[in-house]
C-alpha cells in the first residue's frame, strides 16, 4: 500500500535570471486554487518547506519556493556584497511566476523581506503568513543565531560531526535528523570538508547593520492592508510578547496562533502543527472570497 508521505507531489526544478544575472533556485508545485510562495529564513533554502509546500499543494494550492541570493543552489555573489534591497526585489519576481497577488509564507528573513515587499506595493501579496518574525525582535535571540552560524567556519568532518552540531543547537527537537538527511544542506567545496550551504559573506553583508531596518519595516507594517497570519513559536527567543503586541496593534487585521512546543524553526520543530495553521488561513481565505 502506497504510503501518505510517497502520494505527496513532487517538486518542478527551475532558474529564474535576474537582471543581474544572478539566477535563483526554484521549486514548483502546480495547484488550482491559487499561488502560494515560500520564503526561507537566514541560512536556510527551499528545502526547509518541502513537506509543507508537498502538503499545501496536495490541497490544490500552486506553491513555489526558492533559494535566496547566496543560499543553496541559487546564486553566490563572489566578491560583490549582498544587500537587502535586491533580495526584495528577488521575492517580488519569485511572486510573479505564480501570478497576481499570491499567499506569502515567509519565516524570519523571509518574513521581513515580505514584509518590505508588501510595504512597497500593496498589490505584491494578497495574504501573508509570518513564521516567528516581527517589525521589531529580540536582539538576544538574534545574536545566539548568528553564533551559531559563526561557530564552524572550517566546516564539519563527515554528516555525523553536523548532526551532532545541530542537535547541541536544538536540543528540544525529540528526534534528531538523521546524518543523510543533511546532506543538501552541506557542500564539499573541494577541501574534503563540508560546509553549510550558504555563501558566509552573508554573514559579513547583511548582519552587522540589520537593526538599522526596523524603522522601515515597522513603517511598511503600518500601511499592510491584507489579511495577515502570524505563526510564532512558543518558546522562541526571537519574537516576544512585547513584539508581537506591537504587530498586532500596527496590524490590527493581523490573527495570531502559538505553537507551544516550537522555537523559531517553528516549521522544524512542529511541520504537522505548522502546516495546519497555514492551511485553515488558505481556506480561509477562500471562504471569504465566495
């Protein structure tokens, strides 16, 4: 008998060039029901939604996720620095691929270019789900992040030597992943060792002025008219209650669900959970358009 996970779809490659030449990793799943786009957080790429995008679009929801600028099989800028403006501007074509005004799914990084994004154009998204992101975070939170990313410059070993890592990192997850399964987020740059997939200038490019957004991005909040979905994680150390009280008062359309047992990898920690908010606010949506 075939089982639930082998029925789920499958996921359609494909490259997007952008006027700069940079081309962004795609991954596609075809639906009826209307556009829905997954953007990852910091460090992360496509991948970290496959079991949410394979469910959403099992559903009927056209869904597209990508590898941001400098993650994972998407384009590295070498020698030229990354900046937040043009990851904006990759978002809103990412978008277009799927047609006018689809759902934005977005954690953290993500979520804040989402956020830019919508600010900018109130016809970019239609709808938007924010995973543990907020205008305004947790510096805290933040920096025990980037340590964390700073902490293996040289890279790992072997697959075990990460997994072990990660575990130290996430030591409320109640089952690891096993070592085979980080296998695409690691890559052996010809040294025998392997390093995560991402480009490390990020680190340098984006982090050491992100405070220097909140301004903008709690202005963009303000002029926000769609229906907007805040996921946080019950014991996330990025978002607070003091953060998200602010949201909601700049967004006052703006709903709120808690995953208790989730940290800021809400979709790691909880995927069923997850998923399941998501889709109740697509069908939601739905609802409301008839």
């Amino acid at each position: 008998m075939e089982s639930a996970a082998s029925s789920l779809p499958i996921a359609t490659a494909s490259r997007l060039i952008r006027p700069d030449g940079m081309e962004l990793a795609l991954g596609s799943l075809p639906g009826t029901r209307g556009g829905v786009v997954f953007a990852h957080g910091f460090g992360q790429t496509h991948l970290a939604w496959a079991t949410s995008m394979q469910r959403i679009a099992a559903a009927g929801f056209a869904c597209v996720g990508f590898d941001a600028r400098g993650h994972g099989d998407s384009g590295w800028r070498g020698e030229q620095p990354y900046h937040f403006e043009p990851m904006v501007e990759d978002l809103l074509a990412v978008a277009a691929t799927v047609g006018p005004r689809p759902v934005l799914v977005g954690a953290s990084m993500g979520g804040l270019l989402g956020i830019a994004a919508q600010g900018r154009d109130e016809n970019a998204f239609g709808a938007m789900v924010l995973v543990d992101v907020t205008p305004r975070w947790e510096t805290r939170g933040v920096e025990r992040i980037l340590g964390f990313m700073r902490a293996h410059p040289h890279g790992f070993a072997s697959l075990q030597e990460a997994s072990d890592a990660i575990a130290a990192y996430l030591p409320h997850r109640r089952e690891r992943k096993p070592p085979e399964r980080l296998r695409s987020l690691l890559v052996d740059h010809g040294d025998g060792r392997l390093r995560w997939h991402w480009d490390p200038r990020l680190l340098d490019d984006l982090t050491p002025d992100i405070d220097s957004h909140q301004p903008m991005l709690l202005d963009a909040v303000r002029r926000i008219r769609v229906p907007l979905l805040l996921v946080s994680g019950g014991e996330s150390d990025i978002v607070s209650q003091t953060t998200i009280a602010e949201f909601l008062h700049l967004a006052p359309q703006a709903r709120h669900v808690v995953v208790p047992q989730a940290s800021h990898m809400v979709a790691g920690d909880d995927n069923d959970a997850f998923t399941r908010h998501v889709l109740e606010f697509l069908q939601s949506l739905a609802s409301e358009e008839h």
